[in-house]
C-alpha cells in the first residue's frame, strides 16, 4: 500500500493494483484539474472581463491584447492549482521561485518595454484616443492608425508612419482635437486703420452663417483683439461638428477664403505690414580727402 496523502485518481489507482499508481495519479490529477480550471475560466472569467471592457466602451482591437492577456494570466493559474492539487508541492515551490529570480532578471533587462506595455495598458483603459483621432504631441501630428500594447502608430500628414514607444504618448500632454463632437477654430483678419470695423464684423459673421460645415449653434463670434502696427485684428471663432484634420483645413480654408473676396468687394483693406527705415550716414576720415584742382 502506498502511503497516505495521495490523490484520489492515485488511490484508487491503487486499489487496483495499478503499477506506479501514485505517479500515474498525480498526472492525470494534474491534467484534469488543469482542464477543468481552463475551461471553467474561458467559460465565465474571459466573457465577465469582455463584458466589463464592453461597459468601458472599448472597441475590438483595444479588447483583444487585454483578453490575451486574460487567457495567458488564466493558463498559469490553472497550472498552478493543478499542482497543488496533484500534490506537486515541492516541485511548484522550487518552480515558483526560479521564476521569482527569473522575473526580477527579465525585469531589470526589460524596463523600457515593461514600461511601454504599462503605458500600453493605461491607453487602452483611459482612452486619450482611439484609432482614427488626430492627435498632437512633442511637436508631432497625425492620425492613429493603430494601438499595441508596446506601440501605436501614427499616420502624419505628409503620409509618413510613426512609430511611437507608448510611454511616449503617457508621460507627456497629448492634444486630442476630435475628442469631443465639436471643435472651435479661430481666426485673425486684419483690417486697416480707416476700415469700419462693425461692417468688417457683419461680413466675417455673415461669412460664417453662409457655410454649411460651420455650425450655428454655438454661434459664430467676433472679438477686437489688437492693434498691430498697420493692421486691427479682429479674431473670428467659429465651430464644426465631428471634426477631423480633413474637415477642420477644409473648413477653415473655404471660410477665409470667402471673408477675403468679400473684403475685396467691399473695399476693407487687407493692410501689408509697414516699415519705415529712417536716419543718416556718416562718413568718417573725410578731412584727409583732398578736392582735385579746377583745371
């Protein structure tokens, strides 16, 4: 008989009379409970974690990395139950603490790409963007084509693809100007002088209503906000509805270029800046010049 503490697979392996029953046993203990637990957890812990991601409102690709990475925590802790109940507990001990050693050597080699897979993690939790924004940051433009969890890339708009380390885009400030449903651009035209300023205004406004992308409510303001040296500054907010680099260069153009030709029309001038350059010349040693003598 073999002693006691065996897994019931062993035991009744052995009462049987099967040769090696406690090592047999402890194996297929091992491969059953690793079944069970896998199964169980692909069954009801990767739905629960899709649906609590779902609730955050990430989309497909966001959820994926972070399912597969669910399956992989789901693997090893299905590992370890089965050797605790396989009875494997010296061999889990030795095993947990290689890893231990391994982990902290894989660490101390790995931190930058830890730490872009953190970043990664906190992209796909708190949603700066998505994949389609444009976004700014560090002097860089461009519209996310996509997001890993060690890097996304971005699409600038002179068609070049960046590849961008995550903690790039977490340790600094990001500028997101489609976040929202709406985005306000801003605008100076400069008047000159002698130009009446309230018939500048009712064009710009006018200007503003006529276009269809620019949006009527909030309403299209004008404000006096310099006086330039040969120019009034009167700054023009306008806002459009869903944004993109597209609409927004789009709208922006179409809409100064519209002001501009009714300007021209209305003969308010468009003033060049002015530079008056004044003083005199000296010329020094002119003593010594001696006049040539009349013939």
């Amino acid at each position: 008989m073999l002693q006691q503490g065996l897994t019931p697979i062993a035991r009744f392996l052995d009462s049987i009379g099967v040769p090696a029953a406690d090592a047999i046993g402890s194996a297929l203990t091992f491969l059953l409970v690793f079944v069970v637990i896998y199964l169980l957890g692909r069954a009801f812990v990767v739905p629960l974690v899709d649906r609590v991601l779902k609730r955050r409102d990430l989309d497909e690709h966001a959820r994926k990395p972070l399912l597969k990475v669910t399956s992989i925590v789901l693997v090893f802790v299905a590992i370890a139950v089965a050797f605790g109940m396989a009875g494997y507990g010296d061999f889990l001990q030795s095993l947990a603490t290689v890893a231990a050693a391994a982990t902290l050597a894989i660490g101390f080699a790995m931190q930058d790409v830890l730490k872009n897979f953190v970043a990664g993690i906190f992209i796909f939790t708190d949603k700066p963007f998505r994949i389609g924004d444009w976004i700014e940051w560090d002097g860089n433009a461009g519209v996310v084509e996509d997001i890993s969890l060690r890097v996304s890339r971005v699409r600038t708009f002179d068609n070049e693809l960046l590849t961008v380390p995550n903690s790039e885009l977490t340790d600094g400030v990001i500028k997101n100007p489609v976040a929202k449903d709406q985005l306000r651009l801003k605008f100076v035209f400069g008047i000159g002088y002698d130009d009446d300023i309230d018939k500048a205004t009712d064009i710009i406004l006018e200007e503003a209503e006529k276009h269809e992308g620019i949006l009527e409510d909030p309403a299209p303001s004008v404000r006096l906000v310099e006086l330039g040296d040969s120019s009034v500054g009167l700054q023009s907010r306008i806002w459009i509805d869903n944004p993109s680099r597209s609409d927004f260069v789009k709208a922006r153009g179409e809409y100064v270029q519209s002001v501009k030709e009714r300007f021209d029309e209305e003969d308010i001038n468009i003033p060049y800046p002015n530079r008056t350059i004044g003083g005199g010349l000296e010329l020094a040693g002119m003593d010594s010049v001696v006049e040539p003598a009349d013939d």
